[in-house]
C-alpha cells in the first residue's frame, strides 16, 4: 500500500496545511490518480492554482469574491425557490 501525499498552504485555508492522501491499491496508479484529482477538484486546489499563477491586485480580489459571493446566493435562492 502506497501514499501520494500532496499539500498546499493556500490563503483560502488560512494558515492550515492541507494535505491530501490518496491510497494506491494493487498498484493501481491510474485509479489512484482519478481519485487524487477528484479530491483536488473538491478542494478547489485547480481554481486556487489557476488564480495564483499570476499576481491579482487586492482591489480585484474583492471585486472579484463579492462577485463570486452574489452568483453563489442567487444560485441558492434559485435553488431553494424550485
């Protein structure tokens, strides 16, 4: 049995250290690697990556969670109406 262990200190977890295990049964690498990305996907690990690859001014961050906060409460509301 074998570990792929994987970490990010991201600002979105404050100061944790987040760390992923994914086991590996029957040297199975390609499932193993599936679920690492499930996992990641979950995380949010792709969009965290992807905002971090180039430097983002503070007052476009905000603009851009205040946007991201309004989409997330509209899609909620929509949600809980249906």
């Amino acid at each position: 049995m074998q570990y792929l262990p994987v970490c990010d200190n991201s600002s979105h977890f404050k100061g944790t250290k987040l760390t992923i295990q994914v086991t590996v049964k029957d040297n199975n690498l390609e499932q193993a690697l599936r679920s690492l990305k499930k996992k990641m996907q979950r995380e949010g690990l792709y969009k965290e990556m992807k905002l971090r690859k180039h430097y983002e001014k503070p007052c476009l961050r905000r603009a851009r969670e205040k946007e991201e906060s309004i989409r997330r409460v509209r899609k909620l509301s929509r949600r809980n109406n249906d």
